[in-house]
C-alpha cells in the first residue's frame, strides 16, 4: 500500500509537473502572441507617422511648387513673346528692304527716264 502512495505521489507530481509545462509552453505563446500583435501595432503606428509626415511635407511644398509653375510659365511666356517679337522685327526689316529695293528701283527708272528726257531735250530742244 505504501508502495502504491509514493507511486500515486510520483504519478500525480509528474501530472503537475505536465501540467505545469503545458501552462507554461501557452503563457509563452500568449505572451508571444501578444508581442506579435504590439508589433504589429508599431508597425502601423510607424507607417501612419510616416505618412503623415510625408503629407505634410507635401502641403509645405505645395506653395513653392506653386510659385515655381507661375515662374517657368511667366518665363515661357516671355520667351514666346521675344520669339515673336524676333520674327516681327524680321518681317518688318524685310518688308523695309523690299520697300527700299522698289525705291531704288523707282529712283533708277526716274533717273534713267531723266537721263533720257534730258537726252532728248538736248537733241531736239525742250519738250514743251
């Protein structure tokens, strides 16, 4: 009988003792579960922190981005507006050039109609 004690005491120690390490093995994956969840957390956190900040950032840099579209968009419209006045004044010398060369022409034709009167005149006295 005493025997069956100590094997009935061992028995149920070693019953504890299972007992015991299976408590322990799900206290550890409780504990385990519940780090992977605040990690999880974290992350998340960490990602819409970062991404306010970048929204932020984008709304500072909204009025230079701003300010710099109406300068290239100014400059572009300067320069097409000294391209035109480029191909203007290049339309205005040439019409002056050919408003000069009909005047030059005008004054040869004057002079060589001068020439001819003058010619005439000389030969056969003044036309009347």
């Amino acid at each position: 009988a005493e025997a069956a004690a100590v094997a009935a005491k061992e028995a149920l120690a070693a019953a504890r003792a299972q007992a015991q390490r299976e408590a322990e093995k799900k206290a550890a994956a409780i504990a385990e579960a519940r780090n992977a969840e605040e990690g999880v957390w974290r992350e998340a956190e960490a990602a819409a922190v970062a991404e306010a900040r970048a929204a932020s950032q984008r709304e500072a840099e909204a009025p230079m981005r701003l300010e710099q579209e109406h300068l290239d968009t100014e400059h572009r419209m300067q320069e097409e507006g000294a391209r035109l006045d480029a191909e203007q004044g290049a339309q205005e010398e040439e019409e002056m050039a050919t408003i000069a060369a009909r005047a030059a022409e005008a004054a040869e034709r004057a002079r060589t109609e001068h020439d001819a009167a003058t010619v005439q005149e000389e030969a056969t006295g003044p036309i009347l």
